[in-house]
C-alpha cells in the first residue's frame, strides 16, 4: 500500500515537472485560516496579565543595574574611542 503511495507521488511529480499537469502544488494548497489572537476586553485583559505575573517564572526587575558589566563595556568603548583616535 505505501508503494502505490510512493509510485503515485513521484508520477505526479514527473508530470508536474514536465508541465503536463495543468495545476500546481500551491494552487492546490488551501490555507486554514484561524484567528492567531483571542480578542478580550478590558477588563478580561487585566486578569490574564494578573495570572501572568503570578507565575513564578514572571521576571520582576530586581533593581540590581550590573554596574561591573556597565563600567566594563564603557570602559572598552572609551579604549576603543582612544586608539581610533
């Protein structure tokens, strides 16, 4: 049975390569359309972001800035700015 399968795709393969099949793969495609976002209301909204945040994996800022890793990258941008110089 898979055999049938695989002879008959490469057949219509060989047609559609040599232009005697009068259509396409993609004209025979057809696209599903769904909706990729649920539409909620205000207030619908509100509660999702609330259920969001309650997760414990939601990342807060921790008011920590790395300031080591910021003196670095401007330290290496001013000695980058010196030697063009």
């Amino acid at each position: 049975m898979a055999r049938s399968i695989k002879s008959k795709a490469l057949a219509d393969l060989r047609a559609r390569r040599n232009g005697l099949s009068a259509v396409s793969r993609t004209e025979e495609y057809e696209a599903k359309e769904e909706d990729v976002y649920e539409k909620v209301d205000e207030s619908e909204y509100q509660k999702l972001v609330d259920r969001r945040r309650e997760r414990e994996d939601f990342v807060v800022d921790d008011g920590a800035l790395n300031i080591p890793l910021l003196q670095i990258l401007l330290h290496d941008l001013h000695s980058s700015l010196l030697t063009i110089s």
